[in-house]
C-alpha cells in the first residue's frame, strides 16, 4: 500500500492510501487497451490481491504497485532484492526530498536551504544513473 504524505506546518497529513476503485479498474482497462494481458496470478504485495498484467516487454505489473518480479531461486531473490531494494529507497527518498522542498518554497525566506535539498535531489539521480550503467554493463557481459 502506497501512502501519500504531505508535510503541514505542524506534521504530516495522509492525502490517500490507495487509489479509489474506479482507478484502479481504469488503469486495468487501460493495460489491457494497451495489449497487456491480464494473469491468473495476484499482486503479491499483503492486502493487494489485484490480478498481474504482462505487457508486450514482457514486464509484469500490478494496476497499482507497478512493476513485479517474478523469482525462480533464492539466489534470483536475493540479487533483485539488493537491486530493486536500493532502488526503491532511492525513489522513497528522492520522493520525500521532493515533498520536502515543495513544503519549503514560500516558507523560508532562506534559498540556501532550498539548495541543500536540490543537491541531495542531484546525488540521488546520479546514484541512479551510476546503477543504470552498472546493470547495463552486466547485461552486455553476459550476452
């Protein structure tokens, strides 16, 4: 389940926590308009149980969670986890960083700070870029 926090002068306010249902049964027709095509196999993430969708990459998703793996090894499940766990904290945190300076704008009457937080932004992006070229890499090698 995806929360969506937005930060008020005196804490945080939950917006959603999930999509409503009409979404979620608009994105699935809009997968399946799309050419994906709708699996037998449920969303693994606790309380989801919404069904798997594989598009045409051959990627399977789930209407709301978006990307799932599917493991055949605990080897497998062990190098997607380091991967995909390392970047789901970065777009957690880059989320939050985000959030963060969005709240700032128009409350501080100092930009320094401001610029602090865009140059976590910066490092964030570059770790991912820096992940991107090392999984390519190992892609080509192993072709």
């Amino acid at each position: 389940m995806q929360i969506w926090l937005k930060r008020k002068r005196y804490g945080w306010v939950v917006i959603t926590s999930r999509p409503s249902r009409d979404r979620i049964v608009k994105k699935m027709a809009e997968l399946m308009k799309a050419g994906a095509v709708m699996l037998s196999e449920t969303c693994p993430v606790k309380g989801c149980n919404l069904p798997l969708f594989r598009l045409k990459s051959g990627e399977i998703v789930c209407p709301v969670h978006g990307k799932i793996v599917v493991v055949g090894s605990e080897e497998e499940a062990a190098e997607v986890t380091k991967k995909y766990g390392l970047a789901s904290v970065l777009d957690k945190l880059e989320d939050f960083v985000i959030r963060t300076i969005d709240s700032m704008i128009g409350e501080t009457s100092d930009p320094s700070l401001i610029i602090e937080w865009l140059e976590v932004v910066e490092r964030i992006e570059r770790i991912k870029k820096m992940i991107k070229e090392k999984t390519r890499g190992q892609r080509r090698a192993s072709q």
